[in-house]
C-alpha cells in the first residue's frame, strides 16, 4: 500500500501535500482502487477515471463543510478514501461494510445519497438555495457523467439553476461512457465540443500556460475555449444558454490545471460549468480495452484483469435469446433499454435485429412513452428496465401505457434483491406499485423456460404486461426450442398431496423452491402441504386461491418482494373477497430499506427462509394438531 494514501485520514491531510506528492497519491490511489475492488467487485472504471478530479476537489474545497454531489455516485470510492474510510475500503460492497454508492448515515463527508443518475443538479440545486436561504457562504459542487445529461431531470434542473441560484458549480466528467457507449444527441454534441480544432488546440496549450503564469492563464484558457466552442451550435453554447457560464475542455487528469481551475471558478459569483474530459479505466489497461466490461463488475485478477467463466446463462441472458427468436418471428417486435444494453443483455440482441433496437439513454421516461408511440402504431414493444429504474418512469406506465391499453411489454430485470449494489438497486417494490394499475398483467417465472413462455404469453396479449425475473442465475431449467402461450392468471399447481391437503404454500417465482423445502419440512411434522406455482402476481388465480382456501387450514405466501402491497396481500385481498377466514402467513421482505448483501445472507436475516415461514406458521400448526386431537 502506498505510504501517503495510509497517512491520509481527511481531507486536511490532502491539502497540506505538495503537488508532487499529489501525482504519487494519484498513483497510489488507482493501485489501491485496482487491487481493492479485484477482490470486492465492483465500478472500477468509473472511479479509476475520476481520481485526479476528486484530489482536486478535495484540495481546493473542505468537505463537509463545501457539499459534493456524486451523480450516481458509484464514481465516489476515490472520495470515500480521502474521508477517513481508507482503512475500512476493503469491506466495499460487503455485507456490513461500506456502501457501493454514497450513503449520508455513512459519513458525513457523504452530503447525498444516489444510485439512480440525474440527480446530482437537482440536488445541488437545493443545497444551494437553502445555503442562499440561511445566508450560508459553503461550496456546492455537482459531479455528474456525460450520460447524466441524457436524463430528462438533469435538464429540469438546468432550466431553474441560474433562476434561483447565484453560485453553484456544475463539473462535467466527460468520458463518453455510461455503462455503454453514449448515444443520442448530447452524446454528439459533446463530442462536437472535444474534437473541435481550436478547443484541442487551447487543452493542449493548457498545461504550457499553467507552467508559465500558474493560474493566471486558466481564466484567459477557459474562457477562449469557451469563445471556440460556442460558434459549434449558432448563438451560444448549450449551457449558456440556460444561464451557466462554461469552462473547459480540461483535462481532467492534468492536476495542477485542474487545482487552479477550481480556485479560478470558487471565486465566481454565478453557476458556472466546468468540463473535463477523462479517460474511463486509466490507468488499468484490461478497464481502458474493455470499457462496458470494467464499469461494474464482480471479483477479478487484479493483474490481467480476467474474470471467472461465465458458465451457467443468466436470466438476463436468457431474456435476451429469447427476445431474439421472437423478433426473428415477428418483424413488429423491437426492443428498448434505457442505457443498459450490457446489464439487461440486450447486447446480445443488437447483432441480430439493430433495426429493431434502441437504446435511448438514461432516460427511463422517455423509453416507456416512445414504446407507447410505437405501439400505437402495430408494434410490439419490449421495454427492458430494470425494476429500481423502472420507478421512474411511474406515471408513463400508467398514463400513457396502461390507460390506453397498449402493448407493451415491461420487462423488468433485478426483480428482487440485486445484492451487494444495495437498497438503491434491490427491486423489491414493482409488484406493489404495478398491481393497482387497471389493464396490466404483471408475471413471474418459476425457470428459464417458464420465462420464455412468458414473454411469448406477453406478445400474444392485447395489452400492457410485466415480467420481472432475478439477477443472476436460475435453477438452470432448459429452455424448450419453441415457446408456449400461458392461460393468462392461471396458476400451476406444482405438487398436492395424497388426500387432502393441510397447507397450501404459494411460491412466487424464485421463492417456488423455499415452498417446495417448507413443504418437506412441515411433512417431517406430519402436516400434507400443497404447493403452488402462481405465475401472476396480477391476475391472482380467483379459482385457485379459492379452492384451497376452503380445503385447507393455512395458507403460506412467499415472494421476493416487500409485504406491503406484494402478492401476499393479493392473495388476501381475493381471500376477503370470496368471504373465506382461512388464516393466511406471509413471508417476505419488511417495511424497510434492505442494506447491500448476499443473497442469501440476507435472506436469511430477514426471515426469507423454509425455516423461518415454519416458525411464523408454528402457531396455526399448533392450533390444527390441537383440533385434530379433539376430532379423535
């Protein structure tokens, strides 16, 4: 370990090095972060590219006094070294250490919590009125990808910055890079800017300058590269068009341009932008070649950068082949990400159909309409979002899709936990959420191949539906070579006992072989359990629930999904209706955020277990041995 970085425990330690020593911290920090995150997982790339950009932010300002606003915030790791975490960096995404992302009951230093992006200015943005508000003099400074800017909030909140703000900093880390390649207009438009002959040509002169009058240059560097790149657009640059005066293109790895930049812009009186062009992965060859690879990932060799096989298909990736076929079928299917080729698979659709793919940017509200739009002219709509991205886009689901009873087909991915990324990234809220909306059909698959059934069920229906399907692997059913259409809010009962049943358990999609273990268990203790594979969390098979409802003493739900509002509810809810008192246990996630973890730790913990729905089941059992023993 490199013997600065050990000595930094604060920000004050950062400042009192010389520049010189600032290069090795640098240095020392992307060692860190390379042989760290090798043994952790996690967003090595983002971070490798910010280092020198955090140094000099943490050089020239004093958290957590001055606020930095991460957006995202999976880029925050450099920050998390150089605010006393650097002893603990480590235990990163591990059950009961740090957090992926920034998280305020983590530090003080973390003024904003995000794992969703476009956040960053509109929080900044509020930070600041409410310093201007108090009468406050501290810093705001907003850190926010290329990619940010394709988010519809991060244009929101440009529209009211220079409205309501007269000093806020807006730093543009320019990459070209989210998770894929950036796509769309602004990702032009920027590019327009860095490739620009009479801007490169001030970057490069940049550092000369720096040498020669230190910062004196930067104002006369920033502002001619200004003058240069507003003749690409017509009048005025985009950013000053809404009010901000803009500075750069920086180098964002160039540390003494970037210090005396930060000093230059701390003293304006007025929301100002500064862009700095980085390099995702510096410093790590295998993350510069593999950028899409090396933005998140799980444990790798911190030498070559190799990962383990692949082995088993994901649930992402069978989505993906399966989506394939059925547009190689059917020329009106077409697929859409909101910037999430890679973590939906949809990069493995691209080859097949690019005509018929579209990735729209982080722009999760516009993907839901555009799908609309399309549908209502004879096409077939797959929307693959993940369900914590999902959330976003509310109000299109029910407005504009489900209210017109359109065809769309909202494929949710991560439906469940998503593990070490943690509460902003765990999807455990879009049965709740879906259910109360008219028109929609909300599934969950058992497999892989009850997946594909699906979709082909999803194509076939007139009107809205969603699937949601884990992170990861299934149980590694094959998937037939030709799907088959399911009766829409049938449910498929997997296994009934000889004679009449006990205990009817209902396991929803990845909880189905929990129900099947509980139903081992509650045999040990001489109790006959049927079990249910329900398939749709909307509709709830009335027929089903109301057969067993009256047959059997107790009725256990399981579901990787909080309770509140989640298919235990439903299966009450249609209880209620048909007027029947069968007692009914539900297992599930509580009312509260779940912290990043295993899987199956965390399941665990939380009562997510066969064990754990028979020790909340032990006291209707009781009651059923009791009168069983009074029968005789």
């Amino acid at each position: 370990m490199g013997k600065i970085l050990e000595g930094i425990q604060s920000p004050a330690d950062v400042k009192r090095l010389s520049l010189t020593e600032l290069e090795v911290l640098a240095e020392e920090i992307r060692e860190r972060l390379i042989v760290g995150v090798a043994k952790t997982g996690g967003h090595i790339g983002p971070n490798l590219g910010v280092v020198e950009l955090t140094l000099a932010m943490h050089y020239v300002f004093d958290t957590p006094k001055d606020s930095f606003v991460f957006d995202v915030s999976h880029q925050a790791y450099v920050h998390k070294l150089l605010t006393g975490r650097e002893k603990t960096f480590h235990t990163i995404r591990q059950p009961g250490g740090l957090n992926g992302f920034m998280l305020r009951t983590e530090s003080e230093h973390d003024s904003f919590g995000a794992g969703h992006a476009g956040t960053a200015l509109s929080a900044a943005l509020g930070m600041a009125v409410a310093r201007d508000m108090s009468g406050g003099d501290e810093h705001i400074v907003a850190l926010a990808g290329d990619a940010a800017f394709t988010n519809g909030i991060s244009f929101e909140a440009l529209n009211n910055i220079s409205a309501q703000t007269k000093r806020m900093i807006v730093v543009l880390n320019d990459n070209a890079w989210s998770i894929d390649k950036n796509v769309g207009a602004i990702a032009e438009y920027f590019h327009k800017i860095v490739t620009n002959p009479t801007v490169s040509s001030l970057h490069d002169r940049a550092a000369g300058l720096l040498e020669r009058f230190g910062g004196k240059t930067v104002r006369h560097v920033a502002r001619k590269a200004e003058e240069a790149a507003k003749g690409l657009i017509g009048p005025g640059m985009l950013f000053e068009e809404f009010g901000l005066s803009y500075y750069g293109p920086v180098d964002g790895h160039n540390l003494p341009l970037l210090i005396e930049t930060f000093k230059f812009l701390k003293t304006q009186n007025k929301p100002v932008v500064l862009h700095a062009i980085t390099q995702k992965g510096r410093g790590f060859q295998p993350a510069i070649e593999k950028q899409k690879k090396f933005h998140g990932l799980g444990p790798y060799d911190a030498e070559t950068g190799e990962t383990k096989p692949a082995g088993q298909k994901t649930y992402s990736e069978i989505f993906a082949e399966a989506l394939t076929g059925l547009a190689t079928a059917n020329d009106k299917v077409v697929a859409i990400t909101a910037a999430m080729p890679n973590g939906t698979a949809l990069d493995l659709f691209r080859p097949h159909h690019p005509k018929r793919y579209f990735d729209v940017g982080i722009a999760e509200e516009h993907a839901v309409l555009f799908a609309a739009g399309m549908a209502t002219k004879g096409y077939r709509p797959f929307c693959a979002i993940y369900s914590t991205f999902l959330q976003r886009a509310f109000d299109q689901v029910v407005h504009d899709v489900c209210l017109q009873n359109l065809p769309v087909v909202f494929c949710m991915d991560r439906g469940g936990l998503s593990g070490d990324d943690g509460p902003t990234h765990h999807g455990l809220f879009d049965i709740s959420y879906l259910r109360g909306i008219p028109n929609i059909v909300h599934m969950v698959p058992k497999d892989e191949d009850e997946l594909s059934d699906m979709m082909y069920t999803a194509l076939l229906h007139d009107g809205p539906s969603a699937i949601r399907y884990p992170r990861g692997t299934g149980p590694g059913t094959a998937v037939k070579a030709h799907p088959v259409a399911i009766e829409i809010g049938k449910a498929e009962v997997i296994y009934t006992p000889e004679g009449s049943a006990d205990v009817a358990i209902w396991g929803l999609g990845a909880m189905l072989p929990e129900a099947m273990r509980l139903a081992e268990l509650l045999k040990a203790e001489g109790f006959a359990a049927a079990v249910i594979n329900p398939r749709f969390a909307k509709p709830i098979d009335r027929d089903c629930v109301a057969e067993f409802g009256r047959s059997c003493g107790l009725m256990i739900t399981l579901e990787d999904h909080v309770l509140a509002g989640g298919f235990g509810s439903a299966v009450l809810e249609t209880l209620n209706a048909l007027e029947l008192s069968v007692p009914t246990v539900r297992v599930g996630w509580p009312d509260e955020f779940i912290e990043h973890g295993k899987p199956e730790a965390l399941r665990e913990k939380y009562g997510l277990t066969a064990e754990a729905a028979l020790a909340k089941a032990r006291p209707y059992l009781v009651e059923m041995g009791s009168k069983r023993m009074v029968a005789r």
